[in-house]
C-alpha cells in the first residue's frame, strides 16, 4: 500500500534479524520466530509422512505382495497416517499460519501466554523425536485408528510408545488452542469488536474450542490403550472382560472433530485469500463466521458414523446419520460464500488464488462424498474401502493441504520479506491439482467396486485403477516438491516483496515485511471493517 | 474398454439394487451441486477477472434471503437422502424369519462356516439362490469384517460378541468374499469366495459332504465338557434346566429379565460370573479357554435344539 511503484526495500531490522544465534531461535518467545520453527519441523514430518505414500503407492502397482513384506506394508500405512494425521495435519495451519498472523491480524504485540507458545513446540519436539524413534525402531502395524484388541493384545510393534508420542503430542495441540482463545478474548487492539474480526480469526476460535475439548478424550483413549497392554487391565479387550468397540466410540470422539481441527483452519485460510485476490468483502460475513462454529458444535456429534457395520441400535445409527447431514449444511454455507463473494470482483490469478480455487473444487467433491457415508443405505458397502480413503484424502489432502499452501503463498512475502517467482507457483499448484485427482478420483471406483482398504495383496481386476493411482501420486509428488525449491531460493534470491504486495486488507498488512518483533510501532486502531476492499486498488499488484 | 470398465460390482442379491439406486441417486444430487459450484466458479473467475479499466468491483453485503435459500435447500435435500438410506437400513436390519442360519467363526486369517446341516467349510461359502441366509459370526480374536461387495452386505464380526448379517442370493456365480477390517499380517489375504448355487445343486453339494450337524456334535460337548452334571433336564441339578430355554425371558439374580439368545448362552458360558439366574448360586465355572468359538457355536446349536422341545420346567 505505501510505496507499490517505487522498488520496495528491506526494513532495517525485523524479527529476523532482530536477534542473532541458535539460542535466540530456542529461546524465543516471539510468536512469529515459534511459527518459523513449527513450519520447519512439521515440514520435516511432511515428507517422512509423504515417504510412506510413496512407498503405498509403489507396492500397490501390482496385485502381488512384491516391494515388501505385508507386515512392512501394515508398517508403512499406518505411520503414514500417524505422522501425516497428528504430526504434519493437526498443526499444520494453527501452529505455523495461526500463530504468526493472529496476533497481528489483532493488532497485539504476541500470544496471550508466549512461554506457553514455546513449550508447545517443544512438546510438539519431544513427541515427534518419539515418533521418529518409533519409526527407526521397527514402527508401529495397528493403523493411525489403533483399533482394539488388535492393538491392545495382538500386535507386536512399537504400540506402547507410538501411543505415548501422540499423547504427548496432544498436548501441543490443547496449548495452542488455549493461547489462541485467551488471546482473541482479551489482546484484541481497541475498535477490533468480534465483529470486525478476521474470518481467519473466527475459524482459528472454533478450531481452538475443538482442541481444548477434544484432546483430552484421545489421551485418555490411548492412556487406557496402554494400561490394557501393559497390565492386561480388561478394558477393550473381551478375553480379558472388556468391550473392542468401547474403543472406537472414544476414539471418534475425538477423531472425528479432529478432522475439523484440520479443515477448519483451512477455512480461515479461504476466506482471506479469496476475498484478497476478488478485491471484494466476503459475502455473509455473520453466516461464515456463524458455520465455523455451528461446524466445531455439530462435529462433536457425529461420531458414531464412523461405526455403522460395528453393530449398534439402528436408532441410534438413524440419530448419527441425521446429524452427520446436518454437519454438512454449514460447509456447504461457506461454499456458497466464498463462490459468491467472486461474483463481480475484480478476480486475480496469482498462486494462492490458483490453490485457493482448487481447494473448493476438492473440499466440495469430498464434502459430496461424505453424504455417501453419512446414508444407511450406502455406508455398509463402501466403509472400509477405498471409497473412505478417497473421501478423507479429498478433506485432508485436497481440502486442508491446498489450503495450506495457499496460506503458505499468500502468507510468504509477509513471513520473509521477499517473492517467490509466481509462474513457479502456478506450475505447482497445478501439478498438484492434476496429480490429486489422478491419485484420488479412481479410489472412489476402487471402493465401489469393493477394493478394502489396507490391502496388500489384491485381486488382479483392480489394478488398473490402482495404477492410474500411482501414476497420479508421482505427480502429486513433484507438485509438492518444486514449492520446496523455489520457497528457499526466494529466501535469497526472490524480489523484494515490500510491506502489503497483494495490496491486501487486514492488520498483518499494515506493518512491514517481514515485521519487528512486536508487530507495530503503536497499537492500531481499528474504525473499519475486515476485508474493506473498496478502499484498496481494484488490481492486485504484480512482484517479482 | 469405457463400456466394459466396471464401476459396480455384480448386482447379486435382492439389497444390491436398492443400494445401487440410492447410490445413483446420490451422485445425481451431488453431482449437480458440484456441477454447479464449478461452473459458477469458473464463470466468476473468468468473466470477473481484472482487466485495466474494469469496473470497480460491486459491495455486495449480506443477503439474507439468499442465505437463507442456500442453507434450506441443502437440508431439505440431505434430510431426504437421510430418509431414503435409513429405509433400506430399517427394512435390511431383521433377517426374515425363514432365514437359513450359518454359522461363522472369523480368526487370524480365515473364516469358517458352519452350514446347519453339518458340513464346514473355510474361506469358501455355499449358498443356495432365491433363499434368504443368515450368518451369525464371531471372532476368535482380533475384529474382522465380512464384506460381500456382489452382495451390498458388510458387518464387523467381534470377540466376544455375535453379529449378524443376511442376505439373499438372486444370481448364481462366485463372488468375492474380503475381510474389511484390518486384522494383522495377512489382512489382505483373509478372503474366499461366496458360490451361489441352483437350490438343487445346493442340495446335492450338501449331501456329498457327510458330516453331523452341529447340534449334534453339540451335545456330545455338552456331555463331555460336564455340563450335563449340573443342567439336568427336569431342573433338578445344580443349574437351571437348558430344555425349552432357547428364545424365553430369564431372570437373572439382579432382578434383570434377559432373553436367552446365541449373546446371552455365550456369556453364560465364558463369564458364567456376570449372568446368574435367578435362584442358583454362582458356582459355575468359567468354560473360557476351554472351549473356542467353534465349539460354543456347536453347544448353542445344541441348546437351541432343545429348546422348543415341550414339557420343561423354564428357569
């Protein structure tokens, strides 16, 4: 907004170069140098995790058992979903977006509790160090759903401390969340009423509400996981006078609005980029503020449909069944929102509105799919198959990691200081488009059609399907790799990005890139608005 | 090679093409809505795309009306696709009452079926066409899943505790029979064939096997295990008399009233402890370890088949 004609420079000092040395990166309290931090671990835990399914995607080329052995292969699905689900998902946005632009998109100097940040990502370190442990030490077979007695009796990897690493992971997860509710009640700058807040800012609430609430049940799930296998204390396990779906309630009651802590944030996501890149307001504000929370109420009622084969009342699968549509009406509100709100802007196609686009082309097809598993009538035959692994894929990968990376793009000149090279940008995001739904579009056949899930071997008639999966998977890979490269060559190399190169609207905005410690020079204060765009330049400004 | 590529299994029995309709009608709706979000989409991003010396965009603030049309909608359609798949749910729940019954016993990594007329069969199921089954399983250890993809039908099969499933065969065939919970090592191998056969040929693939009926079987455990020691049948022994019990109310010493069904016998008998009838004193022992889920499928068949013999004292 300052100076978009003149060559934009550097500023002096940042919270960058504010402080120099190993030690002022592991002792910082500063909530921008913590969302630096996590983004590089959970960026490590990525491509462990993305690793794995490589590795799924190589041995399901042929029918036959031929890569490896089948225990290897139980091995590689289920930490692919532990490290991608708890180490790279459930973080991802909070802990790296969330954290470094709550507090400016307020107007604060940092976190209500900065120690509280710190110790967050320290946990986040410790449980991660354990997984890893787990991971060199022979890994874990139960699947990332720890499935009772399987997991208490009969299997024989590392349960036990894969199950103590995300306990201890969970706590990272609560930390954040409590930071970020006490800092949108009580560190917002004078005039930002909940009704001026970033939609981002609602998002994150509702998400932080589920993570306080939540995480707790799967400590306690998996606490108790423990005690069977270590005491043989008769809890899931009926040979020992427990009870094996006891465990799959609790477990999706947490696991399930755990999928919320995931796509809700890509939802705050969302409603930045797009209003940004239509130059416009969003439309219905108090409706996509409204559903984030309906969304995070409703999630917790759901949890059951992910049981309806396990054999329960069928009252009570017709009561979770309903509930389970009623869920989905607030994301289809916000859908229907955010397309509104592109009718008659002025609509630019720079990256992050690229992945901003495929994001609701994905999440759309994937909430779609969920209506299938939420009907009686449908959900017998396609649970367990791959149709569920396409559906979920299309929420977590198709909604929640391409919202990430348009976070990641919107967000980088303001984390940085400097430009990636957009045509870059635009490559990848569509090589990721592609390659999802190459890898992804024929599992919903495959699932159909009868191929379960976590097969090793499978019948000869599926596996043209299964290698149209991998030839996506390979593209989906490179997609994800290039962003890799061309993010660290711009941390060098990239123009100068100046303090607002989107000519963008919110308080992140209006102070420089990359910021000083404490965000602004005076607190700000807020008589306007969000998303104000008819004060801002009707084009989005070309850098780089 | 469009025409043949197969995007539903075979249609074999009666739920399949009641599934298969809802599911069309699903990716009808579905497909509409999401037709529509991406042509809307692309038109925005097209014909709104900025271009020097484009009008400024228009402030479009909250519609109430419309928000309102776009919130109904959607739940009026999903109460409906709810409704639609709850009915086939309900209706699918019962097995009808004329059911053949088979008996399954899933464990690490096989399933075995036990036909009423004796013969046992593993990975493989012979099934008549036209005639409604009913499979009651049990696993021996870990959960698994029974799933008929030809068939529509899926049922988790638990320790400890016996589900069922049914279906009724319309095509003659072999069909694919997985195991769809994951359950260890050979997950993926843990699966068989369903054949279903004209009811003749059924009826001869049966008589080739000659083997007892579990009843039968069944009563020779009751015998060897002791149990006969106390179960007399006049209800003069230590226990409660099995004779006429099968399917009859029991009341228990907390005062609950309990239907003695396969779930009910089966605790009875591993954790005697937990379901004393009413009027005994606990001293049955555990037969947990003693007997696997075979032979307690084989000792309810047996206490089924005394069941409704007349002229017993219920408990």
């Amino acid at each position: 907004m300052t100076n978009s004609q003149s060559m934009p420079a550097m500023p002096r000092e940042h919270y960058l170069n504010a402080k120099y040395g190993v030690k002022s990166w592991l002792l910082t309290t500063d909530h921008k140098r913590i969302a630096i931090l996590y983004l590089i671990s959970i960026t490590a835990m990525f491509f462990i995790g993305g690793f794995f399914a490589t590795m799924i995607r190589l041995e399901l080329l042929t029918p036959a058992g031929d890569l490896m052995t089948a225990d290897t292969y139980n091995k590689m699905f289920s930490m692919h979903g532990i490290v991608m689900v708890f180490f790279f998902l459930i973080p991802s946005i909070p802990a790296t977006l969330g954290n470094f632009l709550i507090p400016m998109m307020i107007g604060a100097k940092d976190l209500a509790f900065p120690r509280i940040n710190l110790l967050s990502w320290y946990i986040y370190i410790v449980s991660a160090g354990l997984m890893i442990y787990v991971i060199l030490n022979g890994g874990v077979d139960t699947g990332w759903t720890f499935y009772t007695p399987f997991s208490t009796t009969y299997s024989n990897s590392n349960v036990l401390l894969a199950g103590i690493a995300i306990f201890i992971n969970g706590f990272s997860s609560i930390l954040t969340g409590l930071n970020f509710i006490v800092t949108l009640h009580r560190m917002r700058a004078p005039g930002m009423t909940w009704n001026r807040l970033p939609l981002f800012c609602w998002s994150h609430y509702a998400t932080s509400v589920i993570q306080v609430l939540g995480t707790p049940v799967i400590a306690i799930t998996l606490a108790l996981v423990a005690i069977e296998r270590v005491w043989h204390i008769g809890i899931f396990d009926p040979k020992v006078g427990g009870d094996p779906v006891l465990f799959q309630h609790m477990f999706w009651f947490y696991s399930h609005p755990a999928v919320y802590i995931m796509i809700l944030p890509s939802m705050a996501v969302m409603s930045e980029v797009i209003t940004c890149f239509s130059r416009k307001r969003i439309f219905g504000y108090h409706f996509v503020a409204l559903a984030s929370i309906g969304i995070a109420v409703l999630g917790f009622l759901v949890w059951a449909h992910h049981m309806f084969v396990a054999g329960m009342s069928v009252y009570a699968a017709l009561v979770f069944s309903l509930l389970s549509y009623f869920v989905a009406v607030p994301s289809a509100i916000k859908v229907f929102n955010w397309t509104a709100t592109m009718y008659k802007g002025n609509v630019s196609w720079q990256t992050p509105m690229l992945y901003a686009i495929g994001f609701i082309g994905l999440f759309t097809v994937g909430g779609m799919t969920g209506l299938f598993l939420a009907c009686l009538g449908i959900d017998p035959h396609v649970t367990d198959t791959y149709f569920v692994v396409a559906h979920f894929h299309f929420i977590m990968v198709g909604g929640a990691v391409m919202a990430y990376m348009a976070g990641i793009h919107f967000w980088w000149p303001k984390m940085t200081g400097r430009m990636y090279p957009d045509i870059w940008g635009k490559i990848a995001a569509g090589l990721v488009f592609v390659g999802f739904n190459l890898t992804f579009l024929p599992q919903f056949i495959l699932g159909y059609v009868g191929m379960p899930r976590r097969y090793f071997h499978y019948s000869p008639e599926f596996q043209v399907l299964n290698v149209l999966s991998s030839a996506g998977a390979s593209i989906l890979a490179i997609g994800y790799l290039l962003p890799l490269v061309y993010l660290l060559w711009s941390l060098r190399y990239g123009p100068v990005a100046g303090d607002n190169p989107w000519a963008a609207q919110g308080l992140e905005w209006k102070t420089a890139s990359p910021p000083p410690t404490f965000n602004f020079d005076e607190t700000p204060v807020v008589t306007w608005e969000a998303y104000d765009y008819e004060q801002m330049p009707k084009e989005v400004p070309v850098v780089g | 090679m469009l025409l043949t590529f197969p995007f539903f299994p075979p249609r074999a029995s009666t739920v399949a093409g009641q599934v298969d309709h809802l599911f069309l009608f699903l990716v009808a709706v579905s497909g509409f809505f999401a037709c529509l979000i991406f042509v809307l989409i692309a038109w925005f991003a097209v014909k709104y795309r900025y271009r020097p010396g484009h009008q400024r965009a228009m402030s479009t603030r909250t519609n109430v009306g419309l928000e309102i049309t776009w919130t109904v909608i959607p739940l009026l359609l999903t109460v409906v696709m709810c409704a639609w798949g709850a009915r086939i749910f309900f209706a699918d729940y019962r097995p009808p009452p004329n059911a053949m019954k088979i008996s399954v016993v899933a464990k690490q990594w096989m399933w075995k079926f036990q036909h009423p007329e004796g013969p046992m069969e593993i990975n493989e199921l012979h099934v008549p066409q036209g005639q409604p089954v009913e499979l009651t399983m049990i696993s021996e250890d870990v959960i698994h899943d029974l799933f008929v993809p030809a068939f529509r039908v899926k049922k988790d099969v638990l320790p400890g505790r016996y589900t069922e499933v049914w279906f009724e065969a319309t095509m003659t065939g072999a069909y694919h029979l997985f195991c769809a919970q994951y359950c260890g090592t050979q997950h993926s191998k843990m699966r068989g064939w369903v054949h279903v056969m004209e009811p003749t040929d059924y009826a001869q693939w049966l008589a080739r096997g000659a083997s007892e009926p579990p009843e039968v079987a069944g009563a020779r455990l009751f015998q060897q295990l002791g149990c006969a020691a106390c179960h007399l049948p006049q209800g003069t022994g230590q226990g409660p008399s099995l004779v006429g019990l099968f399917g009859k109310p029991v009341k228990l010493s907390t005062g609950e009233i309990v239907t003695a069904d396969e779930d009910f016998l089966h605790q009875a008998i591993a954790a005697p402890g937990t379901k004393v009838v009413a009027g005994y004193r606990p001293i049955m022992p555990t037969f947990k370890g003693l007997v696997d889920e075979e032979g307690m499928q084989k000792l309810v068949a047996y206490i089924r088949s005394i069941g409704n013999k007349p002229g017993a004292n219920s408990p």
